[in-house]
C-alpha cells in the first residue's frame, strides 16, 4: 500500500462520519419540527395531509405527462 492509499483511508472514514453526522442532524432538525418541547410545534397531522394533497398533485402531473 503506498502513501496516498494510506491517506484515503482514513479521509474516506471521517468523510462518511461527517457525512453520518449531517444526516442525523438534518433528521432531528426535522423532528424537532414536531416534538411536543418545541414551542413552535407543528401539526403532524395537518403537515401530513398536506403531503398527501402534494403527493397526489405530483402523481396527477406524472399521469398527464405519461398521455
């Protein structure tokens, strides 16, 4: 093994920490949207009844596309 593989090793190993790290954090910043400590808690019910209006609107727009 030469030296730049030596140093791939460990950069590939903290690039998929850091790469672990941020998609936890963006995961608990989105449940963070819901948790009953968050004073600006948000409505899971209505956020996902407006998923379900945006889905079918997206699935509409594939089907007329698809004609």
């Amino acid at each position: 093994m030469n030296i730049t593989q030596e140093q791939e090793i460990p950069f590939n190993e903290k690039t998929d920490l850091i790469n672990d790290l941020i998609a936890v954090s963006t995961v608990m910043e989105e449940i963070w949207r819901y948790h009953p400590d968050n004073p600006k808690q948000k409505d899971v019910i209505s956020e996902y009844n407006q998923l379900l209006k945006i889905k079918g609107d997206i699935e509409n727009e594939i089907a007329e596309l698809g004609e």
